[in-house]
C-alpha cells in the first residue's frame, strides 16, 4: 500500500483530472479513515469505504512507467498492456492476497459477504458487458487487434480484486486506521503535486 500511496503522489494527472474528480478521490479516502477508526459502530460502511479507497488510490497511480528496456524484452502480447509499476504492484499484492486469503479462511459477518457477492455479481456484469460491446465493435473499429479487450479485462479485474480486498481486510480487522491513513496521505499528497503545476498537459 506504501509503494500504490508512492505512485499515486508521484503521478502527474491529466489536465482534465478536474478539482471535482480530486474531491471525490479526497472524499472518499477520508471517509476510509474514519470508518476504519469507528469500524465497531458504522457497520458495512467500513468495509466499503476500504475497498472505495484501494481502488481509487490504484486509480490515481499512472506511473511509473516501466523503462523502455524492460518493456521491449516483454513478449508482444504483454507489452501491448502497457505494464507499469502501480500495475505490477497491484497484481503481486492480489496474488498475495488471494493465497493469504485461502490459507486463512474466517467467517465474515453477514454484510460484507453481501458486499463481497455484490461486488462480484457487479463485475460479472461489467465483464459480460465488455465483451458484448468488443463482439459488437470490432468489425466497425480498429480495436488495435484486440489489444483494448485485453486491457479493459486487465483492469476490470485489477479494480474488481482491490474491492475485494479492501472489504474482507476491514471485516477481518486488518484494514485499520493507520493503513487508512497511509491511502488518504498518498491521495492528497498526489492532490498537491498537481496543484502546483504537476498535471500533465
């Protein structure tokens, strides 16, 4: 979370990343503080605000960018995806997650086993959509041989897990304050840095 706080703070927007936008990405990383701080009494708020506030940190992360080096020695498929650092970052900590998870099976309470299947239900749909609308586009477009489906799934499932995640680390007690904190810090510092002159033409 320290490294996707990093890349979010070193990350310059672009220019039309309004002062809106960063409101809402400000809101909701505060609104992650305190309910992870009064997780015992605001319910299901708390686990939606974590999982909120992962995927927007994740989303303000744009850079860094892979060197040129590595990503031509990339076999074409992957380097068409663009791969960068916050990317990486985020598919070893689902990876890590997911074997955390299986190996340290808990009982959730009942809400956020909700959230979890909302969220899942939620993303079976955004994926079924997905590719509906590639099967209808690509004979009309040039979808750049198939390259943009790819990413969309990549993303999809990068935005999806870090929901997931975010949710079951807050009923599991292990998305606390501090770590709230760290997320929140890492969104207004990137909100400073573009303030003073730090967006991207």
């Amino acid at each position: 979370m320290l490294v996707l706080a990093a890349c979010a703070a070193l990350t310059k927007q672009p220019a039309d990343f309004s002062h809106r936008a960063w409101g809402g990405v400000l809101v909701i990383g505060l609104a992650s503080v305190i309910c992870a701080a009064m997780a015992s009494t605001v319910g299901i708020a708390a686990p939606l605000a974590a999982g909120l506030a992962l995927a927007a940190l994740y989303s303000l992360g744009l850079d860094p960018a892979l060197p040129d080096s590595i990503v031509n020695s990339l076999p074409n498929g992957i380097a068409l995806l663009a791969p960068t650092v916050p990317m990486i970052v985020a598919l070893v900590f689902i990876v890590w997650w997911v074997i955390f998870a299986l190996t340290h099976r808990r009982k959730l309470d009942e809400a956020p086993v909700v959230a979890v299947r909302s969220v899942g239900i939620g993303g079976s749909l955004v994926l079924a959509m997905g590719v509906i609308i590639y099967l209808g586009l690509v004979h009309i477009y040039d979808l750049e041989g198939g390259a943009i489906f790819w990413k969309f799934l990549l993303v999809s499932f990068l935005y999806l897990n870090l929901l997931w995640m975010g949710i079951e680390a807050s009923a599991r007690s292990m998305f606390r304050w501090p770590v709230a904190a760290v997320l929140f810090l890492g969104m207004l510092a990137g909100f400073v840095h573009n303030l003073h002159g730090g967006s991207a033409q």
